[in-house]
C-alpha cells in the first residue's frame, strides 16, 4: 500500500503561519481554526498560543493530550473552560494507564471525542462557505488528534509523518485500526496540500472530494467507536452489552409485533351481528329523560328516525328545556366498508357502536357536526345515540356518508330494535 503522497510534487509554500488561528463563521458560530506551519503538526503549544486571541463563543479546536510537560505547566484554574474536554480525556488516560481494569471512563471520553470530531469534521467540510484549506485543515487535526489518542493508548505514537509504509503496518496491527482508517489521515493531508498550491483555481477541492472526504470522517469515526467498545470494555461490560441490545432487539420485536396486532385489530371491519338478532325494520327505541343526565324517566316510544328539532318540548310529556333521550337499537349498513358516521348536536351528543363509544361530544353549545370514520362489515350493529337540550333550540340528527361533507339521512329501513 503507497501512502496517498500527493500528486504534486510542490513544497507547500510557507504562507501560513504557525501559532495563528483564522476564525470561520458558519450558521452564526465561530470555529477557531488553526493553520500550522507546512508539514508540522500543531502542538498543544500551537493550540494555546492561538487560541489565546480568539473568542469565546468559539467552537472548540480539540487539543493533544500528549505534552503532559505543557499540561502540568498550567494551573488548573488558567486553562480556558473550552479546554475540559482535553483535560478530562488526560485525566482518564492517566487514570486507566494505573489501573487497566477500570477501562469505563477512558472508553467515555474516547466516544466523546469521537463523536465530537466526526460532527465538526462534518460540519466543516460540508459548509462551502469554509475554504478548502481551512476546512481540511480542521478536519485533518481532528481526525488526528483521534489517531493519536487512540494509538496512544496502545502504546504507540502517531506522528503523522508520510510514506513509512512498515511504521503504518506496525501502528494498524497494534492498535486495531484498518488501514484505511490511517490512509484517511493522508487524504486529508493531500487535500490541504493540494489546495496550498495558490494561483491554481481549478486545484480548489470539488464539491464531491469534500463529500468523500466527509462520508471517510464518518466511516472512520465509526470503525473507532466499535474498537473502543470491543477494546476498551471488560469482559463483564461486554457482556451486560450484549444482554442490553439482545433486551433491546426483543423489545422492539415486541413493538412490531403489538403494532402489527394493534393495526390489524383496529383496521378489521366491524362485525355484523346475524339478523335473527334483529326485530322488523322501520323503528329504533327511544327513551325520553326529563332531566340532561338520562336519570329521570320520562316516557319512552318506537321512532322511525334519529332527529329531534324543537324550541319547545320535543314531545308531549317531555320537558320543554333540560331533557335528554338515549335511542337504542340497531343500524343497517347496506355495503362494508369505509364511511363516515356523523351526529348534528345542539346540545350535547355521544354514539356507541357495538358499545363502544365513536362521538363524544357531551357539552353545551349551538348545533355543530361530529363525524367519525368507521369500518364495518355489511349488516345490523347494535347502536345507542346519547343527546341531552339544556336550553333554547334542541337539534339532533344521525347521518352517514362517504365523507364528512356528504351525508344521507338515515332511512327508517335501516333503523331497527331488539327481537321480541
Ligand atoms: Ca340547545
């Protein structure tokens, strides 16, 4: 495997300086960016001396860990809170270096970083109003920083240098790492190279390096997070995973299956009772309450129709205002199927079906449609209609049809009662 040197042989020029940070505002966020001198990878040092001028609503550039010297150098109270990040990574790796059987914490802040490097790295190569060099830049730091942490770990150093194939042989075998995990370093380096080389417009990245460059962040920040996982768990860790995601892949196996079973069951059409159940069309009981809470009985009497339109008393023996009347019986539908069963109200209203209830609307005001979609199977369902007039007019009228908008009065041959 060549190492991705690129293509052109040109020295970068030395136009950027080291320990100088450009700042890029995306989406009203400021990203510092660090631009290290030609071929040198930015030391903590680099990081600090920069960063120094720049402001803090910045996105954080993450550090190395390495220059322990650096770190202890710096009261704890001096480093910059954007800084945490870094230093709580050092301390867990000092932490697990002491005790390797503890390997929780590390593997924590490893996933953190992780995932921070794969959304900034993302982020930068994907917004084209960051410049090439810049945003490779970005992306190649921390995608090393990564490496670095990771081949650290494992006793090794990563030190970005081109071209020694054995050393990179030697880094994957020891740290787990695929080979196309390190060459990724390199494309990120090609790239920035390729874009130093000034006065070459067509050199500029294309759209869809920038994407490739972006789906290898991606692939590479997850291939690490499987070895951090595998690598950095106990054996009791990996285990209690394993038990978690088979708990997990039953569980939403479960829900499927209840899913499916609650779909099913809600969209089977209602079953028609037989029709020796039912007495002879042309009539539904209804029975007339002298009160709203169908408490105080009335009188109660076959009608061929589920309308009620009165200022008055609906019905000798009925009080005139504060009356209600439940209707109970059965309902023809002469096709199964969909259709829309809808109740005109004034005052309150509710309809069961099969005694469940389809409307509900139990309240006081001037007449208003309700409608319910239902599906049902060809026949006769047992039906109760609910309705209660506190006041002035009483309206109630039961319709269907094949929407809201378009509704029949129910004929009386549909109406029916229970067999005597
Ligand atoms: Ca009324």
């Amino acid at each position: 495997m060549e190492t991705a040197k690129p293509e052109t042989s040109a020295e970068p020029t030395a136009e950027t300086k080291g320990r100088e940070a450009t700042l890029l505002e995306l989406d009203d966020r400021k990203i510092a960016v660090l631009v290290a001198a030609p071929g040198k990878r930015p030391s903590v040092g680099d990081h600090l001396a920069a960063l120094q001028n720049v402001e803090d609503e910045c996105l954080p550039v993450l550090l190395s860990d390495r220059d322990d010297a650096l770190w202890t150098s710096i009261a704890a109270d001096e480093r910059p809170a954007r800084f945490a990040h870094g230093a709580s990574r050092l301390a867990e790796f000092r932490a697990y270096k002491k005790d390797p059987n503890r390997p929780g914490p590390l593997r924590r802040a490893v996933l953190r970083m992780a995932r921070d490097v794969r959304l900034q790295a993302e982020m930068m190569l994907a917004n084209r109003e960051a410049p090439d060099l810049p945003a490779t830049t970005y992306a190649r730091t921390l995608v090393g920083e990564l490496l670095a942490t990771w081949c650290e770990i494992w006793g090794e150093r990563f030190d970005g240098r081109l071209g020694d194939l054995k050393r990179q042989n030697e880094l994957t075998t020891k740290t787990g790492l695929s080979s196309n995990a390190v060459v990724l370093y390199f494309d990120l380096v090609a790239a920035e190279y390729r874009f130093r080389l000034r006065g070459e417009e067509d050199l500029a990245l294309s759209a869809d390096e920038r994407r490739w460059l972006s789906e290898r962040v991606t692939s590479f920040t997850a291939e690490l997070r499987r070895l951090c996982i595998e690598r950095l768990s106990t054996s009791k860790e990996l285990a209690r995973r394993r038990q978690l995601q088979i708990a997990g892949w039953s569980f939403a196996a479960a829900l499927v299956v209840a899913g499916a079973v609650y779909l099913y069951i809600a969209s089977r059409p209602l079953k028609a009772v037989p029709a020796s159940a039912v007495g002879k069309p042309g009539a539904i009981l209804a029975t007339y309450y002298n009160d709203t809470e169908l408490k105080k009985l009335a009188l109660s009497r076959y009608v061929n129709s589920i309308f009620v339109h009165a200022y008055g008393s609906p019905l000798r023996g009925v009080n005139a205002d504060r009356f209600s009347i439940r209707y109970s019986g059965f309902l023809y539908f002469p096709t199964s199927g969909r259709t829309t069963l809808c109740v005109e109200n004034d005052d309150g209203a509710r309809v069961f079906l099969h005694d469940k209830k389809v409307i509900d609307d139990w309240k006081l005001h001037p007449k208003k449609q309700n409608c319910k979609r239902i599906n049902v199977e060809k026949g006769w369902h047992p039906l109760r209609v609910e309705f209660f007039d506190q006041t002035a007019r009483a309206w109630l009228r039961l319709t269907r049809g094949e929407s809201k908008t378009k509704q029949q009065v129910i004929p009386a041959a549909h109406l029916c009662c229970q067999k005597k």
